[in-house]
C-alpha cells in the first residue's frame, strides 16, 4: 500500500470510528429518528451536487429493486438500530458489535455459494469472532451493565451492512457508489421525515448536540463516503474493508477517554476475539 493509500486508510479509520461518540452525544437529547433524519438529509445535501457533476445520479429502472433493499439494509434499518441503541449501550460497545460485519458478511457469502469460507484460515476467524461475540454479549448483559435487546439491535445492524454490501456486489458492481449512496440518503430522509416531525425536540437541544448531528451529517457521512471511495480506489475493496478493525480500535477509545465509559470485561475479552476473527474471516483463500 502506497503512503497516500495509508493516509487515506488512517483518515478513514479515525472518520468512521467516531460516529459512535457523536450517537451518543446526540441521543441524550434527540429522538434517533430526528438525528438520522439529521445525518442522512445533510449527507445527501452535500452529496446530491456531486454527484450529479460527476453524472452518476441516473441509475437504470431494472436496477432500483436492489438500490431500494441496499437502502433498507444499509441506512433505514442498521444506522436507526445503532442510534436507538446507543440510549442503553456504551458507545465503545456498539463500535465492538460492528466489527462483526465482516463475519456475517464471510457466512453470507458462503450461503450465496463461495465455498472459500470453509477453508481452514476462514473457518477459524468465524469460530474465534464468533466466540468472542458470545463472550461480549453474555458478559455484557449478565452483568446488567448493557442492554441485552439494545446489543441485539447492533448485531442486527451489523448483519444489515454484510448483507448490503453482499447483494451490491454481487448484483449492481457496475453501479457507481456515489450514486447508489446519494439515492440511499434521499430515500433514508423521506422515509425518516414523518418519524422524525412525530418525535421533533419540544425543546431546543444544547449546542453539543446539534453539533454532533452536523458532525455526522458532514463529517462521518457525506466525507467519509467520498474519501472511502477514493480509498477503494487506491487499494481496492478488500483492503478498504479492513478499516472496520481501526473504526473499533477508535470507538473504544474515544468511549474511554472522553465519554468516561469503563473498559468492561466483556469488551477486554470480546474485542481481541472479534478483531482477530473477523480478520481471518475476511481473508480470501488462495485456493
């Protein structure tokens, strides 16, 4: 990887690992239908202009089935469940339960007939992540410091994301992500307005947390895509998808450090096992 591609990779990382600090943040004092509306309608403000100087906003009717269940599976279902659940979980957890994506995305991958994952490197990172998310979610609510149904709604997300990106590349690869991402936004907002107009602050939410909206909104949204597919491009996919262990790394972090979250047992256990088997669960075989 070239220094400008390491950069971008570190940028990236940091960018994506702080959403989970801001979710936080926000969720104290706004509904997290008012603050996806937020994130996804300032996205797209920033996003649709582009992409439409760039001319990849049309996208062909016979392809609109799968941008309507990408929409669905990456941004509708995962980015509500994650914001509900950061009002009863860490936010350094919800980073952790993420870092899972790429074990559920190597079983989905399995089912749709890529025999690869049961090879014997691939197998192990499924058994070793899977170990290691039992041990964060039995840990975790056991000891009654976590919401067993909020780390549920996480895992569902992050099942939400491999399956997204799953069915993209396997049915729409030629449709450009910029694009497909500006549509996703658009759609996330409408569907997002009613909720959020039924759930809107009766009171003018502090400055932190309007802040924190706009921060996701522009930063960990409409930046964030934009410089991922420059990443994408400079190292291909299967190295861009490995930002998601520096995204965990982050959260944890800024969750310990700024939001005085503790570094729980579950999360000492769990997060060594989830990185390391996602890692060899995402590795391609040879064979």
């Amino acid at each position: 990887m070239s220094k400008r591609g390491w950069s971008q990779f570190a940028i990236i990382g940091f960018i994506w690992g702080i959403p989970y600090l801001f979710l936080k943040i926000a969720v104290e004092e706004i509904s997290p239908s008012v603050v996806v509306l937020g994130r996804v309608a300032i996205g797209a403000a920033i996003l649709l202009p582009i992409a439409i100087k760039r001319k990849v906003l049309f996208i062909p009717r016979k392809y609109w089935p799968f941008v309507l269940l990408y929409t669905v599976t990456e941004l509708i279902g995962p980015w509500y469940f994650i914001t509900a659940a950061e009002q009863k979980i860490t936010s350094g957890l919800a980073g952790l339960l993420v870092a899972t994506v790429p074990i559920w995305a190597a079983i989905l991958a399995s089912i749709f007939g890529d025999k690869t994952v049961w090879h014997a490197g691939r197998l192990f990172g499924l058994i070793i992540g899977f170990i290691g998310v039992v041990a964060v979610v039995g840990i975790e609510s056991l000891s009654g410091r976590q919401d067993i149904v909020a780390i549920g709604m996480v895992i569902l997300a992050a099942m939400g994301y491999a399956y997204a990106i799953n069915m993209i590349t396997r049915r729409i690869p030629e449709v450009p992500g910029l694009g497909l991402n500006t549509w996703a936004m658009i759609i996330t907002s409408v569907v997002f307005l009613p909720f959020a107009m039924n759930s809107w602050p009766t009171q003018t939410p502090s400055a932190e947390a309007i802040g924190s909206v706009v921060v996701l909104g522009v930063l960990c949204t409409a930046v964030a895509f934009i410089l991922f597919f420059r990443l994408i491009a400079e190292v291909g996919p299967p190295r861009a998808s490995l930002v998601t262990y520096l995204n965990t790394a982050v959260a944890v972090l800024l969750g310990v450090l700024i939001l005085n979250e503790p570094f729980t047992l579950g999360i000492a256990v769990g997060l060594p096992l989830v990185l390391v088997g996602s890692y060899f669960a995402s590795r391609k075989s040879n064979r």
